[in-house]
C-alpha cells in the first residue's frame, strides 16, 4: 500500500481500488475525481449561466464585464445595473434552485424512490397552500420589501410545509416508511392541498388573486437582496447539516433492518433529514413561489453524470441552481417581449421526464 504526502495530508492508495483516501488527521475522504468533474462542470455552467443572465437587459452587457464586475472591477455604471438591479434576480434564483435540488435528493434518498420529490409528494403543496392563504386573507404580499413580506410569507410557507410533511409522514407509516407508499399519499395531500389553493383564489379579491397566481407559477420577477437573504440563510444552516446528516442516507438505501444492523437510528436520522428537506423546500417555495420539477430533475441528473448509487447533495445543488438560472434565461429572452414565470418554462422541461420516471418505474415494478 503506497502512500503520499501532500503537507498534512495523506493520499492512501490500495484501500478501495481505483479510488484513493485521502486523510487528514483522523479525516478520510474517498477521491472520486468523477465527482470533481462533475462538480467543476456544474459550477463553470452556473457562473456561465448567470453571466448571460446578468447580460441581458435593456441595457446589454458583455459576459467579459459582467465577469469583471462580479470579480471585483468594472465601471461604476455597470456595477449599479449588474449589483443592485440584476444580481438579485439571478441569485435567487440560484439558491432556491439549489435549495430545491437538495431537498428533492434528500427525499428521494430517504424513500428510495426517484419519483419522491417536494413538489410531487405534497410538502411544496403545503409551502404554497399557507403562503397563498397569507396573501390572499392576511395581505402582506403588497408590501414588498416590507416586513409582512419578508418575514410573514416564508414563515407561513415553513411552517405550511412541515405541517404538511408531518401528515404524509403519518400516514405512509407501517412500521417503517415504504417509498412507493409515500409517494401515494403525497400525491393524494398534494391534490387536497391544491384544491384549497384554488378555493382561496376563488375566495380572494381579484388583485390580490392575480397577484397569488403570478407567485403561484413561480417567478423571479422584481427579486432583490430582500428575496436573497431569506434563502441564502436557510442553505448556509441547513446544507451543512445535510451535508452532516448525508452518511446515513447509504444506509438506508437499505431496508429498516438492514439499516439498524449497520448502526443507525432510523427513526430519528430519516426525522431529522426530512427536517432539513421540509425546511430548504419550504423556504425556496417562499422566496421565488413553487418552481416545479427541479427538485425532480436536478437529484436524478446528479445521480446519473456522477454514476452514484443515491442522488448526491452537493451535485444536485449545483445542477439544480444552474437549472434554475438557464430556465430563467429562456423565460425571459426566448418569447420576445414576452417574459414568462420561470417555473413554466421547468414545468415543460420537467414533465417529460417525470413521464419518462413513472413509465421506467412501471417497467421496472414488472420485471
């Protein structure tokens, strides 16, 4: 077994083959230089991504100074239009798609179902049913930027969203959480809880039930620094405790038995990760409304471009920010003068996969 000293770290090569450790005290990381390659990749595409994003405007700007400004430099005008009026935008919608992508790699690891999802099995539904519910009957979405919007909104949609995460967890429990069982009955609280939210658009005067509608499609038009604090708060304390909290996820790929003869709690560690996904979902649902099917898409598209055998959660964030970034791209420049909520134009790229999933899961159930 060789080993390499690189400073305070150690290359061990001969443990797993193929794969060399590296150790840092009592640290060891398997190096996957797939992993990197993937992860550098989805990088390089977000940051080309908001480039463009950033660029286009009224007042187009290069890619090259756009780059200049967000590293630092550019002219004072450019700094304004790119800082304060773009920037946001594109951030936001970065983070919630970020947010979405773990969140959809968190359930669909804990249920062992590529079709388990947020906005499939019911705790997206929640997250809009209680902020439709403050927008419509208490008011505070007409106060942009103020506090009814900034903090009543997605308290409404966080705690909309666990409820609504507790009563499918509740009831897809037999003694243990079956995935295809969860995915039932999330798509069935899914439908209640969309059936409330049309009753409330029925109910609601018609500004305030336009206004709920634009949210509804899930849009990042007139996002500013308001819009990005709320979300980038939620990831920096919660994607590191799913960072934390992602060794247990391999094992209960497993069944409950086998999960608890390998060491692990798994009543309180599937908890506690539901918790984390509930939260980023809920609060990404919040800040930009529900833009569908990322949390879909992005886990799976991880998982096949790293080879893994459960979605990774650092790669599912960074395809599912770029995701969100490039569809909000083509919503806002591929129609013309026309600008399109950007949770339409990934409703129409995420419905054939979701078809593509529920007939390969057919296929797969039959074999």
């Amino acid at each position: 077994m060789a080993t390499l000293d690189l400073g305070r770290a150690r290359v061990t090569k001969g443990r797993v083959p193929g794969r060399p450790a590296i150790r840092s005290g009592p640290l060891s990381v398997v190096w996957r230089p797939r992993t990197v390659t993937v992860l550098i990749a989805a990088a390089a595409l977000l940051l080309l991504g908001m480039a463009l994003n950033i660029g286009r405007g009224e007042f187009p700007i290069s890619i090259g100074d756009v780059l200049a400004v967000l590293f630092g430099g550019g002219e004072r005008g450019q700094r304004f239009i790119i800082l304060d009026l773009r920037l946001p935008r594109s951030l936001t919608g970065a983070l919630v798609g970020g947010a979405l992508a773990v969140s959809g790699a968190i359930t669909q690891a804990i249920a062992r179902n590529p079709l388990a999802s947020p906005d499939v099995i019911g705790f997206t539904a929640g997250a809009s049913a209680a902020a439709v519910f403050v927008i419509v009957l208490g008011g505070g979405f007409g106060a942009v930027g103020g506090l009814a919007a900034s903090a009543g909104i997605p308290m409404a949609a966080l705690v909309g969203g666990l409820i609504s995460a507790t009563a499918i967890y509740g009831l897809a429990w037999r003694k243990g959480v079956q995935g295809f069982r969860l995915v039932l009955i999330g798509i069935g609280i899914n439908a209640m809880l969309l059936a409330i939210v049309e009753w409330l658009l029925v109910v609601a005067e018609v500004f305030e039930a336009a206004r709920a509608y634009t949210w509804l499609n899930g849009s990042l038009n007139a996002r500013g620094w308001e819009h990005v604090v709320p979300v980038g708060l939620a990831l920096a304390l919660l994607v590191p405790a799913a960072l934390i909290l992602a060794h247990v996820l391999g094992g209960l790929q497993f069944n409950d038995d086998t999960a608890r003869g390998l060491g692990i709690s798994v009543n309180r560690s599937r908890s506690a990760l539901l918790l984390v996904a509930v939260g980023l979902a809920s609060v990404a649902t919040a800040s930009a409304g529900p833009i569908v099917f990322v949390a879909l898409v992005a886990p799976q598209i991880a998982q096949r471009l790293v080879g893994a055998a459960r979605p990774p959660i650092t790669a599912s964030l960074l395809i599912g920010a770029a995701l969100t970034v490039i569809a909000d791209l083509i919503a806002r420049t591929a129609f013309g003068g026309t600008e399109l909520p950007v949770g339409i134009i990934t409703a129409v790229l995420g419905a054939p996969y979701l078809l593509f999933l529920i007939a390969r899961h057919g296929r797969e159930a039959r074999a």
